[in-house]
C-alpha cells in the first residue's frame, strides 16, 4: 500500500511542473490597468507604458498549467514585440 501511495505522490508532483512557452500575435484591443487585451483575451504585463490599443504585436508567455482554459493567472509574459 506504502508504494502505491508513494507512486501516487511522485505522479502528482511530476504533473505540477508543466511549463509551455506559447506565441501568439494580434492586435490590442483594449488596456486596463496590467491588463492587455490581444484580440479580446487578456494578459497580465508589467509595464503597459510604450502599449496602445490597435498595435499589432506577438507575446511570447509561459503557460505554467495544462488546463485547457484561458486564466491569464496561468500564463507569465517573457515578451511583447511591437510589430509594424
């Protein structure tokens, strides 16, 4: 029983470190706060102050869970490149 428990365990602390870095380009389509809209979904950023709503851009962000939602708690930006 003591193994399968122990089995158990090292599974669940495998799965707890997913980690997946995703690129995604669009346009901003609004700003609040730390809040960047890219084609309605919403990201947490740092530092909003060279952004504007209309620039095209690409984010690159971590996505640090394998649920299948969009909770921009679940996502760490590396990037944000204004494109021209």
């Amino acid at each position: 029983m003591r193994v399968y428990v122990l089995l158990l365990i090292l599974v669940l602390a495998a799965c707890s470190g997913y980690s997946e870095e995703v690129t995604k380009s669009g346009k901003i389509t609004k700003i609040d706060g730390e809040m960047v809209y890219i084609d309605g979904l919403p990201l947490k950023v740092d530092d909003t102050s060279e952004l504007e709503v209309g620039q095209n851009v690409k984010v690159t962000f971590i996505d640090t869970t394998s649920v299948e939602d969009w909770d921009p708690d679940d996502f760490e930006v590396e990037n944000i490149e204004i494109l021209k």
